[in-house]
C-alpha cells in the first residue's frame, strides 16, 4: 500500500488486533501459501510484472465483519488480474485454497469477542466512506511459526495509463 494507508492500517491493527497474533504489518493477501521451491521463481516473475505494470486502481468499499474480528472490503479489478497473471504462472502448484479468486480485503481485527469485533466495526462504519486505496507493489513472506520474514518487495513501476 501507499504510506498514508500503510501507516492507517497498521495503526488499526496495533490497535486493535491480539498482540500476540500481529506479527505482519497491514497487507492484502493474493496467496496463502506457494511452496518454497517457486520462491526464485515468484521472484523473477514478481519483479518482471512489477517493471511493466502501472500501480492498479484499488478502492475500499466497505467496512465488514469477520465474525470474531473486522477488514475493509478491497475492490480492484487490476489487482485480481495481476493476481490471475501469477496464478496462471503457478497453476499445479497452488493449493485448493488458492485455486479460487480471494476476496481482497484488510484485516484490521481477528481472533476476538464477537462483541469486541461488532464494537469496532460500528465504530469503524460510522466514519467510512468508500475511497481510492494505494496499491504500490507487491510482496512475498516466509511464515516463521508466527513472525513473518520477508522475502522480496517490488514496487509497480509501469507506466501510468
């Protein structure tokens, strides 16, 4: 994301998520898990969409809840099909998971009281409104047993349409 809306998410979830569950900065998941084996690949491949695709058009549409926690609803048809691009790439190697198309969001909340999560969703829905969201590249993690390490960044450098 952008800075500003880097900074709010992170904001939130310093906030409000379980301290001992936050262990990754704000961020939109494209992919739960690849296997490690792709990782030189996904590099290459990430850096190469990064080099010729502008930062796609993004929008948060809602606030919402996610039963025991709350995310903002993420519309971009850019960045599913950057998504698409990379799951076209990785085929026989995704998991059922991420066979389907994700529903892009945030996660600012999870793993709390249903009453904590409806709570903060209220408060959240009270002041929303929809607006353009920074998308400016992306990244891939390695999961630690709880923190995240990461294993690339590429920033969308293509130019802007």
């Amino acid at each position: 994301m952008g800075a500003a809306d880097q900074h709010y998410f992170d904001a939130l979830r310093a906030a409000h998520f379980p301290p001992e569950r936050n262990h990754l900065a704000a961020h939109i998941t494209l992919f739960h898990q690849l296997p490690p084996s792709c990782l030189d690949e996904l590099t290459r491949l990430i850096r190469a969409i990064a080099a010729d695709t502008p930062p796609p058009a993004a929008a948060l549409r809602e606030v919402y809840s996610l039963g025991g926690g709350v995310a903002f609803r993420i519309d971009s048809a850019a960045l599913l099909a950057i998504r698409d691009r990379i799951a076209d790439h990785f085929f026989g190697a995704l998991t059922a998971q991420d066979r389907g198309t994700p529903r892009l969001h945030i996660t600012v909340q999870n793993k709390v009281t249903a009453s904590e999560a409806k709570a903060l969703l209220a408060r959240l829905a009270e002041d929303f409104r929809p607006r353009p969201l920074a998308i400016t590249g992306l990244a891939a993690h390695h999961y630690r047993g709880g923190p995240w390490e990461t294993a690339f960044a590429a920033n969308f450098r293509g130019p802007r349409t």
